[in-house]
C-alpha cells in the first residue's frame, strides 16, 4: 500500500499541468518547514537536494536512506525504487529528485522524500573507505583529518564554531557600555608579546639567517602568540576593539588541552581602570554569546546530540549535564572572584585541614598548577566559574599595571602583585586571561628593563653619545624592536586593559568535548601536523 500510494502521487505530479520546476533546498531548510506551526511549507511539492548517502537499506520493492549535506545533524529520509537505489552505497555524491510527503503515523520525521529521480554526482568504494560504520575512537579519526568532518559529530562542531563567529559578531556590537570594533591585527611580528619565548621564528626556505640579509623582513619575524600589542594600539584610537584570529605557540605539551595553532578571542578596552570592570565585562560577554548560541539550531543540535559511548548505547547523562553547563552559564549565580594570595592560603589549608594532597605544593612563589587550578574550581568553588585575581608581579609580563588594592579587604600579598585575572572553568580550567595594562611611560620601560627586554646601545668608541636614544633610557640603552610600543604611551595613553579567551577551548567546552583537538577541523600540535 505504502509503494502503491507513492507512485500514485508521482502520476498526478507528471499529469498536471500546473507542476512547479522542483528547487534545490538544504536538508535544514526542508526538516525545519516541518516543525513549524501550521501546514508544512513543502509538502506535496517537488523538490531537489544535493547531498551524501549516509545510510541505506535496500530491499525488495523498495529502499530506505539518510541523506546529508552538512547543513544539519538530522539526516534527511528518503524513499526509493529498487533501481534508483541499485548502484547507491554509504558515501555516495547524489542529486535527488522527489516529492516531500507527510510520513505515515510512527514514523520519526513527519516527512519523507519520495524520490522520483536519482543522478549520481559521485562514486565511492564502500570497501576501501576508511571511515566505516561502526564506532571510530577519536585518535583514530584524528589521523585522518580530511575525513573525519563527514562523521556526524565533527560536522556538527564544524557548523556550531560557524554559529559562534556570527553570533560574536553580535555580542561585541550590542555591548550594552559601547559597541567594539572588529579589527585584523598582523599574524606576523616583530616580538613575543608575553615573554614566553615560545614563538616559531620565520626564516626563508633555504636561508640561514645568520645574517641581517639572510631575513625576509631584515630582521628576526615572528608567527603571533598574541595580538594584544597591536590592540592596544587600536584601542588608543578606536576605544573598544576586538579580534579573533589565530595565534601560534611551541609549546611541547602534548596534552588534550593545547593546541600549537588555535584561535585566540582577544578584546581591549580604552579608559578602564578598574579590574572589576574588566572582568565584569568578560562575563557579560560569555553569558551573553551563550544565551544567543542557546536559542539558535546549531546550539541545539549540540545540546542533543546522541553521544555514543561504544557505538551501540548512548550516555544518556551527557546530554542532561550539557545542558546544566549551559544553564550555569546563562543564568547562574554571579561568577567568584578570588585574589591570588587568598586562593594560595586555602589550597593550603586544604592540605592541612581537609586532606588535600597534590604533587607540587601551593606556595605564593611557586604560582598555580593545573592541579591547584582544578580544585579551586571544582571543590573549593563547586564548579563554578571563578576568577582568580593579582598575581604575583613576578610570573606575569612586563605590560601589566599593579594591583590597585589587596582585593575587598582579603589578607595582605606577600610581595607586589599586579592587576590581573585567569578565568577558571570547571573540567577545563583556565579559559580566558587578561589585565590593566601600565599606562605610564616610565614604569613600563623600567618593567622591560626588569624582564630583560631594552638591548644594549650599538655604540661607535669614537662617537660616545651623551643623550639617550628614548626618553628614561640610559644612554647605553635600545628599546630596538619594541620602542613602538612604548611610543603608544609616550604620544598619549589612558588606563586600558583587556582580555585573551581560548576560543577552541571555551568551544570544547560548551560541546561536551574533552580534547581542544577535537574543536578545530585541522589540528597542529606537538609531532603533529599531518595535512
């Protein structure tokens, strides 16, 4: 009966004289006309779709498949005859023609595509085809990174990253104290902006670089590790500024959280003073981008997702927790914030009062581990975010201000901190960092004369010069590479700061994913960058 009405209604399609020329359509577009109030825009019309077969089952009279264009992570049914589906196999390229039908009762989707025409638009070997249908370990699909998009779970991540830049686009418009404005900082520099030392040095293919001609650019270049330098610069003009672009680090971790190429979410503001506003506005900002990602369809195939443990059952609690992390995120209670100093004297009392115990000890001096990072989130705060605030002036870089107070009343440093915070997520840890950054001419050229950063004056012996080549600096003294910088405050500067968030990981962590590696479609990091 099913088979007989199917090619009724394709003989009173051929037959009438008012048939409209079918449109190519997205799977998206034709499953979400079905779920709106009221009559189904499509049904009944004819209707095209180009996509991949992802499953098929064929049978005598007829055949069942699932067909994907990457537009969703529901695949689209459809319905054929025996020889449109005769040379059809998982992976298949086709353009479809047919007729979109309501379903009969019980059937998951309300409509089906009753197909009336099949061109195949590409071939493949079910045989030789690495990804088959079975349960694929993510190390195994990290291999071949080319691929892997086509598994249900990459292209969903793939389509909601593509969400998140749209709707960035419009949480830093709508900032309720002053729209920012998108910029494009410089991927190539002249400096490692945090003092690491971790940056990949850019050298021709076939040069040697040991001479000032052998450069490209004349002189040492570097892949960014940030562009907080070149925002500062575009804040001092344009007042709230930001960017989202890759940044590079050789960092030989190889572990699930870091990346040696990612994207960095990076934001200044000019005329900030104060480091409560400055995190006040980063949590404005992550709440709102959330909120906004929560009532869009991506965000939703995300928080639905039908998370396979061994390919056969699914983890039922994954999705209810998903949707707990979100809903902390959109409307919980107000993120903690916490001082260093404070958050080093109850890690202590940790270990000796409840037990604690942890392979490196927390000292004031010492700075925090990953393991002190994950407790003060996890226990001590009880997986709430948390900011974590003025640091020891000694493990942060050369352009942050210092701390204008000991944080709401809390215990005394024991050595001078500067204004600044990390930004503590549950399961994931740091997330974003940020700071004031020093204003003030003289103290940041004595801050880069402390970090090692003024180079020693070329001086001819027969020429001895007798002023400084830059005011504060001695007369042996070259601020060389970095004088740039510092002339943003000579020619005029203001109390400014800003913050760097870990795009790919604050993605992992609004989908579920335990590895950064898994967030972008091409991961690089240590030993690995395949393709």
């Amino acid at each position: 009966m099913q088979w007989r009405a199917f090619t009724t209604s394709v003989a009173r399609l051929n037959h009438s004289a008012t048939a409209k020329p079918s449109a190519v359509l997205r799977c998206a577009q034709i499953l979400q006309s079905g779920r709106q109030d009221g009559p189904c825009r499509f049904e009944d019309q004819e209707i095209k779709v180009n996509g991949f077969i992802r499953s098929i089952r064929k049978q005598k009279k007829i055949a069942f498949a699932g067909v994907s264009d990457g537009s969703t992570v529901e695949l689209l049914q459809v319905l054929l005859k025996p020889e449109h589906a005769a040379d059809l196999s998982a992976g298949s390229a086709v353009t479809m023609t047919g007729i979109w039908k309501a379903s009969p009762p019980g059937k998951s989707q309300t409509h089906e595509l009753q197909v009336t025409d099949v061109e195949m638009a590409g071939a493949m070997d079910p045989e030789t085809y690495p990804i088959q249908a079975k349960y694929q370990t993510p190390d195994f699909l990290r291999q071949i990174p080319h691929l892997r998009l086509r598994t249900p779970l990459n292209s969903m991540l793939a389509r909601f990253r593509s969400e998140c830049l749209f709707q960035l686009g419009n949480v830093f418009h709508s900032y309720p104290n002053g729209s920012f404005a998108q910029v494009q900082p410089p991927i190539i520099t002249s400096s490692d902006c945090e003092g690491a030392g971790e940056t990949f040095t850019l050298i021709p293919r076939g040069a040697t670089a040991d001479t000032e001609a052998d450069h490209f650019f004349r002189s040492p270049k570097y892949l960014t590790v940030s562009s907080q330098l070149h925002l500062e610069a575009y804040a001092a003009e344009l007042g709230n500024v930001w960017t989202l672009t890759p940044v590079f680090r050789a960092e030989k971790s190889d572990t699930p959280r870091h990346l040696s190429e990612f994207y960095m979410l990076e934001a200044e503001a000019n005329f900030m003073s104060d480091l409560d506003a400055l995190t006040e506005q980063v949590e404005y900002l992550l709440r709102d981008l959330t909120r906004r990602l929560y009532d869009t369809t991506a965000g939703q195939d995300v928080l639905s997702f039908n998370r396979s443990v061994d390919g056969k059952r699914s983890d039922p609690e994954a999705e209810v927790n998903l949707r707990q992390r979100w809903s902390a995120l959109m409307d919980g209670p107000k993120w903690h914030r916490v001082t260093y100093t404070k958050a080093i004297e109850m890690l202590q009392r940790a270990v000796t009062e409840d037990g604690a115990s942890f392979e490196h000890p927390a000292t004031w001096d010492g700075g925090l581990q990953l393991e002190h990072e994950k407790y003060i989130v996890e226990v001590l705060f009880q997986g709430t975010p948390v900011f974590v605030t003025d640091y020891p002036k000694a493990v942060k870089p050369f352009y942050t201000a210092p701390s204008t107070g000991n944080g709401n009343g809390e215990v005394s440093a024991p050595g001078e901190t500067v204004a600044c915070f990390d930004l503590l997520f549950p399961e994931v840890s740091e997330v974003a960092g940020g700071s004031l950054r020093e204003h003030r001419l003289p103290n940041l050229i004595e801050n880069m004369r402390r970090h090692g950063l003024i180079k020693p004056r070329v001086i001819d012996p027969e020429n001895v010069p007798t002023e400084p080549l830059y005011p504060y600096l001695s007369t042996t003294e070259d601020l060389s590479h970095l004088q740039w910088y510092a002339d943003l405050r000579r020619w005029g500067s203001v109390p400014h700061g800003g913050f760097g968030l870990g795009f790919d990981r604050f993605l992992g962590y609004l989908s579920g994913v335990s590895s950064v590696r898994d967030t972008v479609a091409f991961p690089r990091y240590f030993g690995r960058a395949d393709c």
